[in-house]
C-alpha cells in the first residue's frame, strides 16, 4: 500500500470515528424530540388512520367545544347588537356594531393584553442578562466566584427567559386565534338569520353576492394572521365592492346558463366576467405589490438601522464592546417586530375591519319583515286572518297604490279565492299577510302558524320526499294522503326510485307541473293553521288542476 493509500484510509477511518461520536451525541435529542413529538400528536393518530382508509366525513370530525358552537356565540353577540341598536334608537343616533363586539369580548382582549405586556417585557429583560453575561467574559477572573456564580444566574435568567418566551408566545397567539374566530364564528350567525328575514324592500338593496362576500372576505377580517400593506387601506373597500359585482355576475350568469348556451351568447359572457375579474384582481395586485414593498423595506431597514446606530456610536468617541453590541442588536431585534411590523399591521388591520364592521352593519341595518302573525297559545285553538282598510306601497314614490282599501276576515275553515288580471295585487295581498309589504294603513291580524307556496315552484337538490318533508318527521299515513291530494302518487310509480329519486340542481330531472306540486305537496305536509297558495294551479293541466282543487 502506498503512502498516499495509508494516509487516506487513516483520515477514512478518523472521519468514521468523529461521525459515529457525532451521530450518538445528536440521536439521543433527536430522538427525545421524535418521542415528545409523537406523543402530542398521539391524539391525532386514529383520524390519520381513518383518512389513509378512506374519505373523512362530517361524522369523522371531533365535536366543536359548547363554548365554540355559532348558535351560543351568534346569540350573545344578537344581545348586544340588539341593546345597540334599541339604545341608537332612543338617542336618535345610528348603531354602531363596534361597540356590540367591543362590549361582548373586551374581557377576553384584556386578557390577552396582559399576556402581552409579559412578553414584550421579558423581550427586553433577556437583552439585559445576555450582556451582563457577555461582560462577564470580557472581564474574566478565574478567582472571583462571586462573579462565575452572578454569571450562572444570568444564564439561568437567559434560559428561563427563553423558554417563556416560547410558552407565552405560542399560548397568546393561539387565544387570539381563538378570540377571532369566535368573533368570525358570531357575524356568520348575524348575517345568515337576518338574510332569512330580510324583506322584499331590502332585498332590492343588497344581491346574494354581497351576502355571500360578507360571509366569505369580510368576516375573515376578523381572524386573519396575514400581514398586509400598510398603505393600502382604501382598497380594502374598493376590492370588496368589485368582489360583490363579480359574484352578482356569476350568480346570474349561473342561473341563465340554459339560456346562455340557447343562444350561444358564451363569449360576450364570458369577456363581461373576464372584464369584472380584471378589475377586481388589479386591485388585488395594487395591494400585492405594496405588500411586498413594506416587507422590503422591513427588512433593509433593519440592517440600515443597526449599521447607523454602531457608526454614531463611534463616530462620537466611544468603543465597541461586545457587551454593547449584543444588548443593542438583541434589543432592536426584541422590539423591531413589534414596532416595525406588527405595530404597522395591528394599525392595517384594524382599517380593514372598520371596512368590513361598516358593510356588515349596513347590511344588518336594513329592513326585516313585519311579524303580523301570532302563534296559537295552548288554550287557543281558533286561528284566523282580519284584514280591514288596508293600503300597501311597494314604491312609495308612486302615486297609486299597490294595495287599496281591501277588508276581509277569514276563520277557521273556511276558504277564500282572489280572482284577478295579472298585477292586480294578488300575489301582493299575500306578501302583506307574510310580513313582506308592510302597510301603510289599515290594520292586519293574522292568528295562527303560516305556511306558503310560491307562484314560482322552488325545490333544492336532494330528494323528492326531502323535499316535501322539509325537516319534518316521516308519518306514513299523512305522507300518503299528502301524495294523492297533490297528484304525486302516478308520478312516484313513473319514476325509477319513486319518491326516493333525486332532484337535480333547481329541480332539473322535474318538468314544471312536478316541480309545482312537489312545492304544494311541501306546504301541504306542514301542520299549520293557515294555507297560503299562490296561483298553485298555473303549471298543471285542467285534469291535475281540477283533483287539486277538490282536494
């Protein structure tokens, strides 16, 4: 073997030495960590085993916490909103939801100050035991164990410091997490139960696709970590009301598509969502590159910073030290998050909460229906409609109204027809029984529960017998007698799966005499008092129309 041969396997087998010495010291951590890694998420491991098998469901989930659920949240933020709202009211003054969220969490946000006025504090404290320690080395003595045993204590200082930092830090940003979401969670609540009472007025001043960008973009404000630009507060509001045009123009590009692709009308289509998407995404990408230049800055002028700092400091006559140097750079580095970036950001974010405080409140601030029906009592078994000299307005900037002089009173069991050419107010005259015209004079008592049925059929995808259940238990017996009433039992024995069969996307598998008794056969099934049916016999034959009337 040569003498190159010899020193190379010498290193060879030196190098295989320090390795094995390195790996043994660095596997007994490493595998610490592994162990108390998996045993935190050891709780995790039945849900992982169930979604290497198949698809995780909803049933598959873990139960959300009671303190979680929308409808506690939603209904203790409604209280408050509501003493607002009845408390503006008295003043003469409009509502103002900051304060319903500011007097429904502030105990929780104060709470979380306190955490972080530990933290920053401790951020500025370790700066402090560092360079003492470091001085300690600057100054070494061998003899003066007042001096070693003062520099354990500030190790130890550094140590404590340091680990809590790290339970402080990652507890106060998972509450505040939690806080947002819970606060997320209730303006979801708000927003989905007023849009169920909206009225026909307030209908005409809001689309689905603001609801649907309100439940979407604006309550994520709430609980959202991303850092946005600090400049660009404005068009927070401006990519909002594009987002609201974009999805109104969908949805109705949605609902036509038949029409659409009749006509072949796809490209003019297709350049009006392409031309609403352009402007809604340049936008986006206004506050993208802001963003971006605030991150830049960030972190050049974190280096800037410190070399003007360190140059001042000698330029006036002092020495560097490296005690010196390490508490100032660990001091500009515990506040320089906190004063350059987070401090920017709390202030950005809470613009574009006001932004999104400001719609969702007009949005909770328009018109509900009129409650003009009252639940039987228990005692009261007699349930009726009395309407006498009433006078309704759609538009009140019109002369005529829609509604004029009308009376009437219907009692239990009795049956009451309005016969009259197309916009004479019929379908009107039930709207004002619903609540959904208010009057403008005139008085309307309606005793008993409601139930209704469009002139327009309205079924969701699902099944036929979902469909007329409606949330409502199965009772065979009543079932039956609601399919013959309604003509659906022929169409039960049609079709492939009988009442089973499923419902296309707006009733699609249903030609309009089905879908129109599938609509009556749901109101039917409800156990109401009063029946209100409008034109129910428009989509049927004179055969079906005939049986639906004498049933």
């Amino acid at each position: 073997m040569s003498r190159y041969e010899r020193a190379s396997a010498t290193v060879t087998s030196t190098s295989s030495k320090y390795l094995s010495v390195i790996q043994n010291v660095l596997a007994s951590p490493i595998k610490s960590f592994v162990f108390l890694f998996s045993c935190m998420t050891s709780w995790l491991n039945p849900l992982f085993r169930i979604g290497s098998k198949r698809r995780l469901e909803e049933d598959d989930m873990f139960e959300v916490l009671p303190e979680d659920r929308s409808k506690r949240l939603g209904e203790e933020l409604q209280s408050y909103w509501d003493r607002e709202v009845e408390k503006a009211t008295k003043e003469l003054r409009t509502p103002k939801l900051t304060k319903a969220i500011i007097r429904c969490y502030w105990k929780s946000y104060a709470v979380l100050g306190v955490f972080t006025l530990i933290e920053e504090t401790i951020k500025v404290i370790q700066p402090v035991f560092l360079g003492k320690l470091i001085k300690y080395f600057e100054n070494y003595d061998r003899d003066d164990l007042a001096s070693l045993y003062e520099a354990y204590g500030y190790a130890a200082g550094i140590s404590l410091s340091t680990l809590g930092l790290a339970l402080l830090h990652h507890l106060y940003f998972y509450h505040v997490q939690r806080a947002g979401m819970k606060i997320r969670i209730a303006m979801c609540h708000m927003i989905y139960k007023k849009a169920l009472c909206l009225s026909a007025t307030a209908m005409g001043q809001t689309t689905t696709g603001q609801i649907v960008n309100l439940l979407s973009n604006d309550v994520n404000k709430f609980d959202e970590n991303e850092l946005f630009e600090f400049w660009g507060y404005n068009m927070r509001s401006k990519t909002a009301a594009l987002t609201d045009s974009r999805i109104r123009t969908m949805n109705e590009v949605v609902s036509g598509i038949r029409i659409i692709k009749m006509y072949a009308w796809e490209k003019p289509f297709a350049a009006l969502v392409n031309d609403v998407r352009r402007k809604e995404i340049s936008k986006i990408m206004s506050s993208s590159y802001l963003r971006g230049l605030n991150m830049a800055s960030f972190f050049t002028a974190n280096k800037i910073i410190l070399f003007v700092t360190f140059t001042v400091y000698v330029l006036v006559g002092n020495t560097i030290a490296a005690s010196r140097v390490f508490v100032a750079v660990s001091l500009y580095s515990a506040v320089r998050l906190t004063v350059t970036l987070f401090f920017p950001s709390a202030i950005e974010k809470v613009s574009e909460a006001a932004v999104s405080v400001r719609r969702i409140k007009k949005f909770l601030l328009l018109d509900e229906l009129v409650k003009t029906h009252l639940p039987l009592a228990q005692e009261k078994k007699e349930s009726s409609v009395d309407i006498q000299d009433l006078i309704c307005y759609w538009d009140k900037t019109l002369d005529a109204p829609t509604i004029q002089n009308v009376s009437f009173m219907v009692k239990p069991g009795q049956l009451l027809a309005v016969i009259g050419p197309v916009g004479a107010g019929k379908s009107s005259l039930l709207s004002t029984v619903l609540g959904e015209l208010p009057a403008e004079k005139g008085v309307i008592k309606v005793k008993g529960e409601l139930t209704y049925a469009s002139q327009q059929p309205w079924v969701f995808p699902g099944t036929i017998r979902s469909n007329i259940l409606f949330g409502k238990e199965l009772q065979p017996q009543r079932y039956e007698r609601v399919l013959r009433a309604c003509a659906l039992k022929r169409d039960m024995e049609v079709l492939p799966e009988g009442d089973l069969t499923v419902i296309g996307d707006r009733g699609a598998t249903l030609s309009g005499g089905q879908k129109a008794r599938v609509n009556l056969a749901r109101a039917v099934y409800q156990d109401a008092d009063i029946y209100l049916l409008d034109d129910p016999l428009s989509a049927v034959d004179a055969e079906v129309g005939r049986h639906l009337f004498e049933q």
